[in-house]
C-alpha cells in the first residue's frame, strides 16, 4: 500500500537505535525509551496560508528529530508509521 500524506504532514519511521552500555557492548533495539530519531517515507504538498503554498522543507529519506508524543502511530502493511505535521519537526540530521 502506498501512503500519500495531505498538505503539510509527513509520514516517518523511527530509526532503531542501539544502546551502548558503559563497558562497550552494543544492545541493539533496547526498550529503554523511543528513539526520537525517524526517516521521512512520505511528505504532502505543502500547507496554504493567505493564499499562497507554503514549501515542505523535509524529503523522502531525510533523518529527523521529532518530539516523542507528536503525531498519530498507524500500522501499515505489518509496520509502524507515525503521521505528523511539519510544524511537529524539530531538526533535519545531517551527515
């Protein structure tokens, strides 16, 4: 199936994160907190105010940094994705 958000959402995905304990051991997947940290899969067409088109500033395959309860978590197709609203992105990751 295949997502089209509206206007001014985007779909993500949260990145799996790895914890690193204090010895050096990677426990990947732990269930301490969700990680904050998603990949955008689908992006709307932008928001209308006063009349003119307002440009999404994410796109498909951007890292980014969300607040931890924004947006709704929807199961598609066997996976989790959450729909938020541009104005809920906090920073694009940069590598």
């Amino acid at each position: 199936m295949r997502i089209k958000p509206l206007f001014d959402r985007v779909v993500i995905k949260r990145v799996n994160a790895e914890v690193t304990t204090a010895s050096g051991i990677v426990l990947a997947g732990a269930e301490n907190e969700k990680p904050q940290i998603a990949e955008v899969l689908a992006v709307g067409e932008g928001e209308v105010v006063d009349g003119k088109l307002v440009p999404m500033v994410v796109k498909v395959g951007d890292k980014i940094l969300f607040p931890q309860y924004a947006g709704n978590q929807f199961r598609i197709d066997g996976e989790d994705v959450i729909v938020i609203t541009q104005k809920d992105i906090l920073a694009k990751i940069e590598d």
